[in-house]
C-alpha cells in the first residue's frame, strides 16, 4: 500500500517540473519516445509475448486476447500517435480571457496544467502510451495502473517511458505505473487526493461506477452512449434513412452508435418499412412501441427498459413519437446525454432540438457517429465525457488543463 | 430518507423546463422575487425570531447568533442582491466556440444550464436567496440544505421563492428544500447522483471535506486559503509594506487575507524591521523562521506546521528565502493553491512567479484580497473554488452553466 501513495507522492512532485516545461522540451521527450519505441520493439513484443501466453492460460476470449496482443503494425501505430500529437498545439501558457477593472488590475485567465493525472484502464496497452503522451504534453504527470493481464507488457512501455523522460532531462516520474495486480491497489490509488487532481477511468460501466462510488479525487466520467435519431415530419426521408443506417450499422459497439430510433407520426407509414427493410438487411432486430408495431407487425415490443438500454450491439428500438417535443422529452428522459440526432427539413426545429436536449453532442441532420475527439478536430481523444463538470464530449489536449487567474497591478489594495 | 429522493427527483424534473427558459421569464421571476421579498418581510422576520430564540436557547455564540439574524436592512440588502443579478447577462445560449469541418459539419459549443445543482450551507440565511438566485438565473433547478439553526427562516424564504416561481409560471420545484435538521439527510442528498449534477458545499472545512468523501455527485469545493506575499529584492518597499499589510490586516477572517509573508534575503534587514512594526501596530503576531529571528529576535519561532497553516486570524509567519525559486517552491509545497502574490519591480521575475506558481489566483504588485467575484467584475459570486476541475476562483453565473456541441449537417454520415 505504501508503494501507491510513494508512488502518487513522486508523480506530484514531478509535476512541478512538467508544470513550466516548455513546448520544445515536451516535443523532444516525444521525439525520444518515438525513437526509443521503435528501438525497444522488439523488448516490447517479448513481454507482451509473456502476457499473451498467461492470457490463453487463463482463457480469455478472443476478443479479449487480440485487445492485448500488440505486434510490430500496432507499435508502428503508436509511434504515429506519438508524432500526431507532436504536431498538436500546446495549450498550456494560452491566455484565454482578459480584462482591466477600473481599479487598474488587469485580471488575465491562463491555460496551466491540471497537474497530477491518474489513469486506470483495462486490458488494451496501447492506452498506456497514448494517455501518457497527451497528459505530458499538456503538462502533466501521469499516475496508470493498467489492467493486470498486460502486467509484463505495460511495464515495458513503460520503461521506455521513463528512458525517454531521464534522455530529456525531465524527472522519470514524471510517468509511474503501479505494478500490482492487486484490487486493492485500485482503491488505494483513488484515495490518493493529496497528491492526484483528478482520475480518469476507463473501462466498463461498472468498472467507471466503482472509480465513481470509491475516489476521493475528482473523476471524469465516460458514461454510456444511449443515442437516439428523430426523424422529423419535414425530413428527407433519403438523408434519414442514409442516417440511421450509418449511426447504427457502421460500428454498433461503440458509445456514439444510435439505440434509439423516433419517427414522427405523420410519416412513420412511409418510412418504418423502408428502414426497417435496410436495417434488417444489415442483421439488425427491430423492437418498437404499439404504433410501429402497428406498422411493423413482425418486430418484438420494446419494454419500458429497452428505451433506457446501451445495446452496442445490432439491435434498435422503434418509437412513433406525434411532436418534436415528445421526442425531445423521451430524449432528455431515457437517453444517457451522450449524442443525439434530429433529421428535418425545417430550421425552427432543428433549433429548438440543439437548443433542449441536453447531451453533450446533439446534431441536426448529421449522424450520431461523428462524436469523436478526431471527427471533432481536436487532433486527438483522451476520451469522451458524458459527465458536465469540466468537460463534456470528446476530451483533447484542452481537456487536459485548468486555468488559473494571472493579474496584474501596481500596487493596488482593497479598500 | 424517500423525501430527500423524492424532492430531488422533483428537483430535476423542473430543471427540464427551466434548461430552455427564456431570459426574459427568469428575470421576471427574479423581479417577483423582490417584490415578494418586501411583501414578505414581517413572516420572514417572525420566522427569523423564532430561529433566535431557539439558539439563544441553545447557547450560541454571539458570533453565530449575528450570521442568523435577519432584520429590514439585511432583507433589503438580499432584496438589491436580486436586482443586481436581473442586471447581469444570462450565459445560457451563448455559443462560446466556432468551426467548420473538412466535410462541411459546423460544430459549436454552447452554454447551457448545468442542470440540478445541490447546495449545502450552514447558518446564514441569506445564502437561500443568494445562492437560489444565481442558480435560477444560470437555468439551474436547486436542492438547499441549510443549516438546522435556520430551519424556520430558511422554510420562510423557500416559501417566498416558490410563490414568485409560480407566479411567473415555472414550477414551485425549482428550489426544493430540505426540512430535516437531521444530519442523516445530507448523506441521502450526497448519493441522489442519479438527479443532481453538482453539489456545491459551504462551510467549515472539515464540513467540506464530509461532503467530498460522501458524495457520489462532482462537488466543487470552496478549500482553504494559506495565501502569501512574497517580496521580492527588486521591491518598491514601500508599495511592499502597503499590500502585506492590507492582504493581512484588512479583513483576516476570510480566504483570501494572507498568512504568509516571504522576505528575499538581500533586503530583509531593510524590509523586516519596517512591515514587522507596522503589523504589530495592528496586534499582529509575527512568527518567523531563524534567519526572520536573527533580524526581529523578539518574534515566536515558525515551526514546520505554521507554513502549512490558514490562521484567519491577525497571525502571519515570515520565511527569508534566497530566490524567486525558493519562494515558488515552497509557495507550491506548503500553499493551499489559493491566492499568492510577489511584489517586484523587475516584469520578468514577476511573469516567472505568475507562470510557475500553481494558484487560483497569482498577483504581481497587487494584495491577495481581491480574489473575489466582485473584484474580478463577474458581478456576482457563489463561491470560491480552489479545485481545477470546471471552476478555479472565484465562481460566477458562467461557472454554474455547463457547455454542449451542437452540430449542424447537411446528412454527413461517417464512413
């Protein structure tokens, strides 16, 4: 237990010096990083050739197995993460706000670094590089604790994160990795608030719930994605069936994939058949309310829970809805607040669905999908918060950071 | 314990119709309110006595009794809290961000209410009606808990609000109230994650940090102020000896007053003598480190815990260090993060201490005890927030708003 609070205690130490580092000496750690990568591949494989083994061991599945196994296309694809974030702007130092009180103070609002960073994810390694690099670069120090399967290889990595660090000049705590596959390593590490400003979790819902229910430390949240798309009377029924196709059928496992679909009364004879014709195409089961089951007789009812229900599968429940305001009101009552759609042909509603629904993302005749750290143009994804404090939607480098009040006088007092 | 759920559950449910009231609807509410208020004085006033009587029963202090009283002129100065925030500018719908997409998508950010806020204070009334009002003005539905002593006049004021609430057509559950003294129902409030958003707690700190290590909800917190002033070798003296002075005389009792005073080495025979009579003058007690001894022999020893210390009281310790480096150091080491000055006169050690120290709020030439929202011209303030996460300082309207992406497609899918 004392290994985790010695090793939060080194991390928060190595933040004051990654605190004012500058852009240049945070993009030659990266550089070196990326070199030393591509040297140490093959160290890299070897261990995670160790953690592979145990895995079948275990038997885990499939899925499971090939989220651990990194080889040497992965490795390439780390070290391209490592140079695009290179490229990316450095936040910290920006000034984003100022003003002069009549008193003469000018007050300036300064981008800093948050400071000390903890990260606790599940099996895939790659986190382990790619939350590293963007938390460095925005200044911070970084605490991870990786799932216990990928023991031997995120030791590696993180080995060469630390031989890049020291070639730099910058403390090699600057990243710590604890190293038990212990639970309750996870517990002491969220207790940990004297020295982390914050907890990033990344894993499974109930895995998040726990870091939630347990952290004495701020935590940002990576909740569920119960997307829903609306199609409006005025829509054209081409774009909302290219729409839906593309929020459900293009990759149903992920958050911003759509579960819902809600279909104005007046054109739901005209449309349900046509959609529901192309999505079972695609192998997706169809649920609906009593009127689209009036017009979809084949489908299965929706229960009350499957309109609060994540699928991330190729599953989609079907409501006829009379207004937009019953749609928005379904919207803000099952939905997760994760990403939401509206299709119509009319500006006033359109309006007044980005205006009242309250997700992190609603769009007006886009796909659910485009919520993303990439799509959104951030040049990279930290991950995407459903949550309201601090940050809300796809998180990047800004994420990353706080501000602080810079001001300056000339000797004012407060009276 | 159902009636903390169910009020917050109400709670959330009017924040739906709140999240897109027009400004025009809440600053009619908020002129109600006024009116109510003046219509209202006597029942408050008599709720108020009988609040008093209880706790002079009780034997409270004559310092508490003070912060529960409510009499005609503290009515009127809530009732003028009201029309200055019917004057501020309301942040929701304010689109804070801009850009357009290689594939045509818009993507905006948007202010938006944070949604159910819950708020936990302890004796003075006033803050029902502060601390409703700008949540109201921000779109946010509230839950209050205030403290037991207050129970009667604080059921006075829900009262007026819910009358001016419904008398301008929102519902009456906007604010909600907890009614139970029972302490037993502020842990209830802490778990009800599923309806409220933030829970914003004023108070003592070791109330504070219940509420931190109890809640399942993001709390902004409102921590300690061990502030300092660190005076510089390049110095006006003069204008060095008005600051210290105003940052710990002025008001000790609160936050933002300082508590730390650091000396550079090369001027502290000159500078030490000079502040340390000053602050005597104003039955200041001076505590310091051996090399502050050596020059003001007669002052107690600072020991290891004084540098960790908020005093709030007319106590200062006093440290000579040898460079801008020292005094970041141990400002970053020992501070709480608050608010820390340096008087200079050379700009480029005054923008090296702006950068390096990890503050709420960092001076140059200026005391510590305009860390304010007044001060700072946000025309209002909820509190003081020295975590990172959302809010750092002093926290306005905008800090009790949230943002969302609103996009805007000509049926972009995601290929």
């Amino acid at each position: 237990m004392i290994n985790v609070q010695q090793k939060a205690a080194d991390v928060r130490e190595a933040s004051r010096i990654l605190y004012s580092a500058t852009t240049e000496k945070k993009n030659l750690f990266l550089r070196k990083l990326a070199h030393y990568l591509k040297d140490q591949r093959r160290n890299i494989m070897i261990a995670n050739r160790q953690d592979m083994e145990a895995a079948q061991e275990a038997g885990l599945s499939k899925v499971l197995l090939d989220r651990l196994l990194l080889n040497e296309e992965r490795i390439e694809q780390m070290i391209a993460g490592v140079h695009a974030v290179i490229a990316l702007p450095d936040p910290v130092g920006k000034i984003v706000s100022r003003k002069k009180r009549p008193n003469g103070l000018i007050i300036e609002r300064m981008r800093v670094p948050l400071g000390a960073v903890g990260i606790i994810y599940e099996a895939r390694p790659n986190v382990t590089i790619d939350a590293s690099i963007l938390c460095l670069k925005a200044g911070n120090a970084v605490l991870l604790r990786g799932g216990s399967e990928a023991l031997c290889t995120n030791a590696a990595l993180v080995s060469v994160l630390k031989v890049a660090l020291e070639k730099t000049g910058l403390p090699a705590s600057c990243v710590e990795f604890i190293d038990s596959p212990d639970r309750t390593a996870v517990t002491e590490m969220l207790k940990q608030d004297k020295y982390l400003d914050v907890i990033i979790p990344r894993g499974s819902q109930s895995f998040i719930r726990f870091v939630a229910e347990n952290s004495t430390i701020p935590v940002i949240m990576h909740g569920e994605g119960n997307c829903h798309v609306f199609i409006d009377k005025s829509a054209n029924l081409t774009m909302a069936e290219e729409i839906v196709f593309n929020a459900k059928v293009q990759r149903p496992s992920v958050c911003n994939a759509t579960e819902k679909l809600l279909v104005h009364k007046s054109i739901a004879k005209k449309f349900l058949p046509r959609i529901a014709k192309r999505l079972q195409e695609a192998h997706v089961e169809l649920r609906g309310d009593d009127y689209a089951r009036s017009i979809l007789p084949s489908i299965l009812p929706a229960t009350e829970e499957d309109w609060y229900r994540e699928y991330l599968d190729l599953k989609i429940a079907v409501k006829v809805v009379s207004s937009v305001e019953e749609a928005i009101q379904h919207i803000n009552k099952y939905g997760s607040h994760h990403s939401d759609a509206i299709v119509t042909g009319t500006k006033s509603v359109g309006d007044k669905f980005l205006r009242e629904v309250d997700s992190a993302a609603v769009y007006v005749n886009a796909s659910t999908r485009f919520t993303d750290g990439y799509e959104f143009g951030m040049g990279a994804e930290i991950g995407i918060s459903t949550q309201k404090l601090h940050a809300r939607g796809p998180m990047g480098l800004e994420e990353l950071t706080c501000t602080k009040f810079i001001v300056r006088g000339k000797g004012q007092i407060r009276k």
